[in-house]
C-alpha cells in the first residue's frame, strides 16, 4: 500500500464513517473500482486501524460530553446513588448498554464478515438494506426525545443497528440513527448518540486489529501508511461529524436514503 492510497481511504473512511452511506462499503469498494491489489489481512487492518482516527474525531468533538461523563462516575465512586439520578451517568450507561450487541456479534461473526468484505454484490444489498432502514425511521414515530432520556431497552434496540454495521453496506450511523430514530429520538440527538455509542466499539475493534497487525510479516513496513491513513481519518471525520450535527439540524435523512440506494443498486448491476 503506498502513502497516497493510504491517504485517499483515510479520508473515505473519516467522510464515510459518520455520514450514513457506510464506510465499510466505501473502503471496500474503492480499492475494488481503482484495481488496488491489497491481501486480504492488510485491507482489514487497515480499515480497522484507521478507525483509530474516526475515534480521536469522535473523542475530540465530544470531549466536553466525555469529561461530564468521567465526572458523573467519579461522583458516583464518591457517593453511590440511582444510575438514572444523573443524566451524565444515565447516558454513560446507556451507551454501555449499546455496545452489547456489536461485542456479540463481533465474536461469533469475525470471519464471515472478513469474507464478506470481499464480496462487492453483498455490499450492494447491505446497502439497499441501509437505505431500506433509514426509509423507515422517517416514516415512522415521533421525534420528540433526549438521549438521555432513554432506557435500556432503547439502548439495546439502537446497538442492534450497530451490530449490523459489522458488515459492509450497512451504515453505522445510518442503522442507529434510524433505531434511534425509531425510539422517538429528536434527529440531532439521534446522530449525538449514535457517534457517542461508536466509541467504545471502535476502540475494542482497533484493539483486535493492532493484535493482527502485530502478526502480519513485514508490519513495520506498514506503518507509514497506517499513520498517514489515521491522520487523514482524523481530520476528515471531525469536519464531518461538525458538518452532519449542522446538516441534520435543518434537514432529514432522505438525501443519504437515495445516495444509498443509487450506489446498491450500481454495485449489484457492475459487480
């Protein structure tokens, strides 16, 4: 992998990683149009590893959210109360609660899903399915909730969407934002959530791929395009998530709906 292909899915993969249209999709399929020759092992470190740099996007917008919630348990330690007395520490935990469902299926499902990354026709219909999703949630409910007024049951039904997201095609973002969405919430604290709950995920899903990264022959060799593809991320996705929270303020789901669906069905026909 040179440092330019590096640098250019850093940046899919910071845009596309908040933005529902699905990263995975994205950084699977780019290599596939442009006739990159990547193993199988380097394409998924990579895209794994690079989401260290979404995650410092995600830790630097929110950092005001994170330290209120570091401060919510620190309280807690000093004086034990109800979880749901404090809305930061009631958030924490819905967020932990969320996590759930993408750890179990992570664990029973790793190998199909690195199969599946290479089969450009199933990203197609994952995407289909993730324009599907977001059809619903603007069809559906009201919107009129705070994050922090969800409960477990919400939480768990919103980690669902990113238990899905495992497999390319499906939109992280896109999927729990439409649960969310689903759950009643308002459409920027759907996105406030969704990009909380990502955290957690995305740094145990980097954790295993520095494990795999370690294993693979030649990896210091790797390592410049690792850091160029990590800063490229980082700076591509905080404008994103800044320019998405803006965009959904005003605005709803439906351009993402169509994009969705216009690149599932193009996939399906050219794969």
């Amino acid at each position: 992998m040179t440092w330019w292909q590096a640098m250019l899915l850093g940046i899919v993969q910071g845009l596309t990683e908040f933005l529902p249209v699905s990263s995975s999709a994205h950084l699977a399929l780019v290599p596939h149009w442009l006739g990159w020759e990547l193993t199988r092992s380097q394409a998924f470190v990579f895209d794994v590893l690079v989401q260290w740099g979404t995650l410092l996007a995600v830790i630097l917008y929110f950092r005001h959210d994170w330290l209120a919630m570091a401060r919510a348990v620190t309280r807690w330690l000093r004086h034990p109360h109800p979880i749901y007395e404090d809305e930061d520490l009631h958030l924490l935990w819905l967020v932990a609660w969320a996590t759930v469902p993408a750890v179990v299926a992570g664990v029973f499902l790793k190998d199909w899903v690195m199969d599946v990354f290479h089969a450009p026709r199933a990203t197609g219909a994952f995407l289909l399915i993730t324009a599907g999703l977001m059809t619903v949630a603007e069809l559906v409910g009201p919107r009129c909730r705070l994050a922090q007024h969800l409960n477990v049951r919400d939480a768990l039904w919103i980690g669902l969407g990113q238990a899905l997201a495992l497999f390319p095609g499906v939109s992280r973002s896109g999927a729990t934002m439409a649960a969310g969405l689903m759950r009643g919430l308002k459409q920027p604290e759907a996105a406030r959530f969704s990009f909380l709950m990502s955290l957690p995920i995305m740094l145990a899903a980097g954790l295993v791929a520095l494990v795999e990264w370690v294993k693979m022959p030649g990896t210091h060799a790797f390592f410049l395009p690792l850091l160029i593809g990590f800063l490229s991320a980082l700076v591509s996705g905080y404008l994103a998530i800044a320019w998405l929270l803006r965009y959904l303020a005003r605005r709803r789901l439906w351009v993402f709906v169509v994009y969705c669906a216009l690149l599932g069905v193009a996939v399906l026909l050219t794969a």
